[in-house]
C-alpha cells in the first residue's frame, strides 16, 4: 500500500508539474523542458556550445568583374570571372548562381504571388503608374554567355532567379572551378518602380543618382545545414552569400563622384589633386567630417554632362557582397574613426536636396554606429563605411543606402525627419556586423541579422543621443502586435516570405526579446558577455539560430531554453496579474508560531504588527513564462521591488502563491510597474485594482 500510494503521488506531483490538461483536453508539455526536439544535433562543424567545431568548413568565392554603366540608357554591362573554392567534404555535381534581378524580368513570377484589388477611392497617378502599367519593365539578366576559362561553353540552366551551372564533372573536395559569366540588365527607376537598388532620376538637371546592388550574378552558398541555399529570390527575404576576394573595375561618366566596397586602387586616377588633399585631411580628422567634394563643386558638375569615362578600381577582401553608388550630383564628405587604436574611415555621398540634413548626421552617425558595434561585439575589421543619399534603407559590405532630406519649406528639417534619417542611418551601417561579417542566412532567418541588428541600433541611438526617440525595441512598443489577431501572427522562427507582419516578426519582437533579456532575464554583465562570444565565435562564418541560442547559454550559465521556446517559437503573450492577497499575523503559542489571517478590508491590518505576511497569488493568463516583478508601496511611501524569476512557474503555468513579509505595512502593489514584460493585459496587474483613472494613466505608459 506504500508503494501504491507513493506511486499515485508521484502521478499526481508529475502531471501537475510537467503537463496541464487544457479545458480541450490537450496536454501541454511543460514549457521549461529543453529544445532538444527543436534544435539540430550538435556535431564536429557546430557544437553543442554553439561554438563552430574543429571540422566546420565554409565554401569561399573569388569574383574579378569588370562593370560599364551606361548613364544615357541606364544600362549596366559586365563580365565576371568566378573562382569557387570547394571547402565542403562533399562532391558537387553542380553549382547554383543568384540572379536576383530576374525578379524584374517581364516573365517573372515574384508580381504573380502577390494579391491584388482595385483600390475603394481615387489613388494617386504615379501609384496607378506602378500598380497598373501599360508595359512590364524588363529588368532581369540577360545573360550573353557562361564559358570556361578557355572560352568554350559551359552548361547552364536558369530557374527564374536562380541558375545551375551544370559542371563537365564533380567538382572534388578540396578543388576549385573557375568559370566566367558575362551579362546585361536595364537598371530600374527605384523611385518610381521600388527596388533595393537602381536610380533616382532628378527633372530640374536631368541627372541620376545610382545605388547599385545585386547587379552581377552571384554564388549560393553551400552548408552542411541547408546544402544548396537556393530558394527563389521573391522580393523579401533577403540573402546569402559567401566570403571572398572581389576585383571590381567599373566604369562610369568621367565627372562621377564614385563609392563602393573595398579599397580604391587608383585614387590618383579618379579623384582631383584637390579633392586627394581633402581625403588626406579627413584620414587625420577625428572631430568632425571634412568635405572632400564641396556642394559647391558638385552644383557645378552636375549642371553640365561629361562626355568620356573613367574607371574606378578597387580590391575587396573577405567580404560577402559587393555594392557601388555613383552620381555626378554627389557631394562627399567624411571623418576618422578611432577604433581601438586603429582608424577607420566614416563617409557619406549625398546629394545637394539631402543637405542640410546629410552634412550634419549622416558621416557622425556611421562613426557612432562603428564606435556601439564595435564595443558590443568585435572590432570592426574593414577600413571604411558609407551612407549614401539613395532615399530606401539597404545595406552591404562598407557600403549602405540611405532615406531622409529636409522636410521643411525653408530647407530645415524637421525632428521627425533628422530622427527617421538617423535611425536608418545606423540600421543600415550596423547590418556591416549582422550579416556583413556574422554571415547568417537572411534568405531563411529573416531575424538573425535584423533583429539582432534592431537591438544593436538601440544601444547605438541611445549612445548618439541619451534621449533618443526609439520607436522600436521597448518591449512596450510591441504589445500591440502581440496582443493582436493571432490568425495573422506568425513565430519568429519563420522564413520571412510566409510571415504577414514583417517588420514586427523580424525586426520588433527578436530586437524586444533581446532588449528583455539583457534589462530584465539574465541583466548587463551576462548578456553583454554571451553576445559578444557568438558574435566572435561567428565573425566570418555562417552561423545558425541554434548557434545563437547555445553560445547565449554557454558563455552565461543560464538555462534561456523557456526563453526561446516561447519567444521564438510560439505567438504567446505576457499577461501576468494578482489574483488575490491574504494577509497574515501571527501568535506565538509555547515554542509555535501561529498565522492568523486577518479578514479587514484592503491590505491595512486591524493591528499593528512587528512584522506584516502576505500571501499573494500570481496568476498568468498568458501563454509565455516570464519573470514576476512587483513594486510595493508601502504607506510611509517608500517603495520596494521584487523580482522572482521565470522559473517560478516551473511547476504550475497557470498561477502561483508566494509569501511576502515585511516589516512595514503595504498600501499597494504593481506588477512590471516599469513595462519591462510586454504584459499585454495592465487591468490586472494592480492590487488593490487601479482606480479607472489611475489605471488609464498607467496605461498611458505603454502608449508613451
């Protein structure tokens, strides 16, 4: 009978510590057990702590590519020679190629994936123009021919974005393949037609300003995760890419101001005497940006078209992409960077319509940017970054398109907009980190480079300005999305073409999970130490969500698997409340301690005591564990907080009791007085409940 009863008990303490039963009758596994179902097998390429193995292995690509821009047909023309090192253990019959911009030929299939309505009221004529034009752009590669290098064909097949370079033979471990490609495509009007890239097209001096991106055919990367990365390129999730040697000579207008990856080989060649003695200056200038191309001067140039080219050469080492901006419009400025004893080079390249705005942020914030990163994470390695005036937000290795011109009619511009464009101005110029150089897979996991760069930029903002508008990050910001239809939710742990809210999937939430964990889950010290070891451990390799979430917990001790579980894997809300208080006195009675409960109204006691119990009862209708913090208030006003951590709810999800004592006698109580939580639901945060009126001003706080 002992053993049965011990047995039953078991039962009971099991089932009720490791399942709950739903009112459908599910059970519901506990939500602290570990994600060894969710995460792959560590192995000898990706260990179990989250460090890459002795056997990882990285495929590398080499491109030298000579490109034309032809500014009276807004054409690009190049050839490309392509080195593929095969690094992998595997044998490859094939190769894949990326041809992004076969999203933009007449026949792709991106626009067809997209649901379409007439609009209920009057549009404006250049949204008609894009929603229903007489004719399609014809924007994709065409491509002219893909040899060897002895100049005899070589077999291809295109898949809409992608092509399979159909190889004589495999191509062995260990062995490379050098292949050429050359090509053409029309470049698009971003502006008119959107894009990551293209031109902007200016009517009072007929002139353009190019940003210029996926513009030549590129390699897939190969893993021992995915194999092949070759899913089609639809328009959102964005890339990957593998590290190489770039040798890019491009060819322009000769009166072009020109930037882009890598170092510029012939300086001599494509910049003035005068504007070499400006750059000079600028290299030993720490204080402030220096102009190197005066508005001045580029008011000149642009007023007249130069009718010869030159080329501008430049070598790029270790670096996964390669993006180039070039207008004869373009005013150029920049400054030195310290960065821990080694200078770096912070640029901008605007237009005369974004000044004022660009000449007194734009080249700072790239500096700040370069200054937060670098202390969060690891040295920045590259010797410059740019921010160029191309009016979207896109980034690439050194280089990065930015929004923002003055707003208001005396050319100033307005808070809003100097914020708005400094914001992206260090988004962007942070993607140099994530995924510039931690090279994660953005075409799969849309939230490994935004959303760990959406927290990063917060800590830059605040560092640039101490009251910063953030708008984004404050677990307070994203209760609304949380909160809402959660038909139309999808987990962060999504590839980001299926999700419906992109931004707040892959930037908001990942970039509040973060902000949560370091201020209120693990606190400072630890997180900062844990991100900057899988930030180091993964400088220039290809890591995946579960090396994240394993370097997170081995460099801190901390068991954060309920952390991801349920914020990264599930649409679960917080929402934590006070279900009820008893309070308690007590009598001593011979050598025992008697709690009496006292039954008066409120959390006053009928009697003054040496000490005040109370019993309170947590409850948490929402779906996700989190830490419990509650402020008292006691009635001489002083207050004290409490946080009890998310393991509290080990043992029961829906609600639990914990016993506070305190020499004096409370007046009120509040959990996440400070909305660190996200909690969705305030009304039953409060004890006693919150007057209307002061509940509508604690309200106010997450609107604030």
């Amino acid at each position: 009978m002992k053993k049965i009863g011990f047995l039953l008990f078991s039962l009971v303490f099991v089932s009720g510590a490791f399942a709950q039963i739903t009112k459908q009758g599910h059970t519901n596994q506990n939500k602290f057990r570990q994600l060894d179902h969710e995460l792959p097998t560590p192995n000898l390429e990706r260990t179990a702590s989250g460090a890459p193995g002795k056997e990882y292995t990285q495929q590398k690509v080499d491109y030298v590519m000579d490109i034309v821009l032809d500014d009276d047909k807004t054409k690009i023309t190049g050839n490309e020679t392509i080195t593929y090192h095969n690094n992998s253990r595997d044998n490859l019959a094939y190769l894949w190629v990326q041809l992004d911009q076969n999203m933009r030929a007449k026949d792709s299939k991106s626009p067809d994936i997209s649901t379409s309505s007439i609009p209920d009221k009057a549009i404006s004529k250049s949204r008609f123009d894009r929603s229903f034009p007489e004719e399609l752009f014809d924007g994709g590669f065409n491509i002219m021919s893909v040899t060897n290098t002895d100049g005899s064909k070589l077999s291809y097949t295109i898949n809409q974005t992608m092509m399979r370079i159909n190889l004589p033979k495999p191509l062995a471990s260990g062995a490379t393949f050098k292949f050429n490609i050359s090509w053409w495509y029309n470049i698009n009007n971003h502006r008119t037609d959107g894009g990551r890239s293209g031109y902007e097209h200016f009517d009072e001096d007929n002139n353009n300003n190019y940003v210029i991106a996926q513009f030549y055919p590129r390699m897939c990367v190969y893993d021992n995760v995915e194999g092949w990365q070759n899913d089609q390129f639809w328009g959102r999730s964005e890339f990957a890419l593998e590290f190489g040697d770039f040798r890019v000579n491009i060819t322009v207008p000769e009166d072009h101001m020109l930037g882009a990856t890598g170092i510029l080989q012939n300086e001599s060649e494509v910049l003035s005497k005068t504007e070499q003695k400006r750059l000079a200056e600028a290299r030993k200038t720490f204080d402030k940006p220096v102009i190197i191309r005066t508005q001045e001067e580029a008011t000149k140039i642009e007023k007249t078209k130069a009718k010869g080219t030159k080329t501008w050469k430049f070598y790029a080492e270790n670096v996964r992409d390669y993006a180039f901006a070039t207008s004869r419009k373009f005013i150029w400025d920049g400054m030195a960077v310290d960065i821990n004893g080694k200078t770096v080079m912070a640029y901008s390249l605007y237009s005369k319509e974004a000044n004022p705005l660009y000449g007194d942020h734009s080249t700072r914030a790239v500096a700040q940017t370069l200054k937060t990163y670098s202390k969060f994470t690891f040295d920045y390695p590259y010797h410059k970054a740019i921010s160029v005036d191309g009016q979207m937000g896109m980034e690439y290795p050194q280089i990065c398109f930015n929004p923002g011109r003055p707003d208001l009619e005396d050319g100033g511009y307005s808070d809003r907009m100097k914020y708005r464009m400094i914001k992206v101005t260090i988004h962007e110029v942070g993607h140099n980190f994530f995924p510039m150089i931690v090279n994660s897979d953005e075409r799969q996991w849309t939230w490994m480079d935004e959303g760990l760069n959406s927290y990063m930029e917060m800590q830059a903002e605040l560092d640039y300005d101490k009251d910063f508008p953030i708008t984004r990050g404050y677990p307070k910001n994203i209760v609304n999305y949380m909160s809402g239809d959660q038909s139309m939710i999808a987990p962060i742990m999504s590839q980001g073409d299926h999700v419906y809210e992109f931004g707040n999937n892959a930037y908001g939430k990942p970039a509040t999970a973060l902000w949560i964990l370091r201020e209120t889950v693990m606190g400072k010290e630890l997180f900062d130490h844990a991100f900057k070891t899988y930030s180091q451990r993964w400088m220039f390799k290809h890591p995946s969500p579960a090396d994240f979430f394993r370097s997170m917990e081995d460099a801190s001790g901390m068991d954060l698997d309920w952390f991801w579980r349920g914020w990264f894997y599930t649409t679960d809300v917080t929402d934590i409340g006070i279900k009820g208080v008893k309070k308690y006195s007590t009598n001593t009675i011979g050598d025992a301690i008697e709690f009496v409960e006292d039954t008066s109204a409120g959390l006053g006691f009928s009697s003054k005591q040496s000490k005040y119990h109370y019993e309170i009862t947590y409850e948490k209708p929402g779906g996700l564990v989190m830490p419990i913090i509650v402020e008292f208030t006691y009635k001489d006003g002083t207050k004290e907080k409490k946080t009890y951590p998310a393991e509290i709810w080990r043992l029961n999800d829906h609600e639990i009791t914990k016993v506070f004592s305190s020499s004096k006698e409370i007046e009120s109580m509040v959990i996440d007085p400070d909305l660190e939580t996200a909690d969705v639901d305030l009304s039953n945060n409060s004890f006693p409940k919150q007057t209307a009126n002061k509940f509508d001003q604690f309200k106010e706080k997450i609107k604030g």
